[in-house]
C-alpha cells in the first residue's frame, strides 16, 4: 500500500473508531493505562499523575471523559482496595489491535 493511501486509511479508522480520542493527552492516557495493564499491573490514579502525562486537573477530566465513552474501566485492587486501578475496555482494546494492525501494514476494513 503507498505512503498516502495508508495515511488515508489509518485517518478514515481513526475517524470512525477512534473520534472520542481528541486531544495529545487523550492518546497518552489510552497508551500509558493499556502499557501497564497489558504489563499485568495496572496504574492507579497516583502512579498515573506520577508520570507527568499532564496536569492533575488535566488528567481528572480526560479520564471523566474516556469513562462517559467506555474506554477506561476504574475497578478496586484486588491487591489493595484502598487503590483505584485504571483499565482499557475490552471492546477498545479490540478496536486498538485493528488499529495496530492497519499501522503494521496488514489490511483491516475500516
């Protein structure tokens, strides 16, 4: 596939599976909370504003509005109930590995 039919397909993905994902932070939330659950252990809220992904109020209203989309999960640690663990759905994490496919070259109807 050339260089610009790929761009063009990767924005028509993101544009119909990926639109509630506006802003820089958006991505680096979604990236971050999905690194570290798929590393088998999650981030709390604490370990999250720690990595200086932005502002804490910054932090607070994204994830209130990835919440409202279904794409974070916050569950209680099975490990420490005081700590809120952040998780990515399972449906988005289906749509991310479409994703990842289409930047890796394979072929995924968009």
């Amino acid at each position: 596939m050339s260089l610009f039919k790929r761009l063009h397909a990767l924005r028509a993905f993101e544009k119909r599976h990926l639109d509630f994902l506006n802003t820089v932070e958006d991505f680096d939330l979604i990236r971050e909370i999905g690194y570290h659950q798929e590393r088998g252990a999650p981030l709390t809220m604490k370990s999250l504003y720690l990595l200086d992904v932005a502002s804490v109020a910054t932090i607070q209203r994204r994830l209130r509005r990835l919440r409202q989309y279904g794409a974070v999960l916050q569950a209680r640690s099975k490990r420490d109930r005081r700590a809120v663990e952040l998780l990515i759905t399972p449906k988005l994490q289906k749509t991310l590995a479409k994703y990842a496919e289409l930047l890796d070259g394979r072929h995924v109807e968009a």
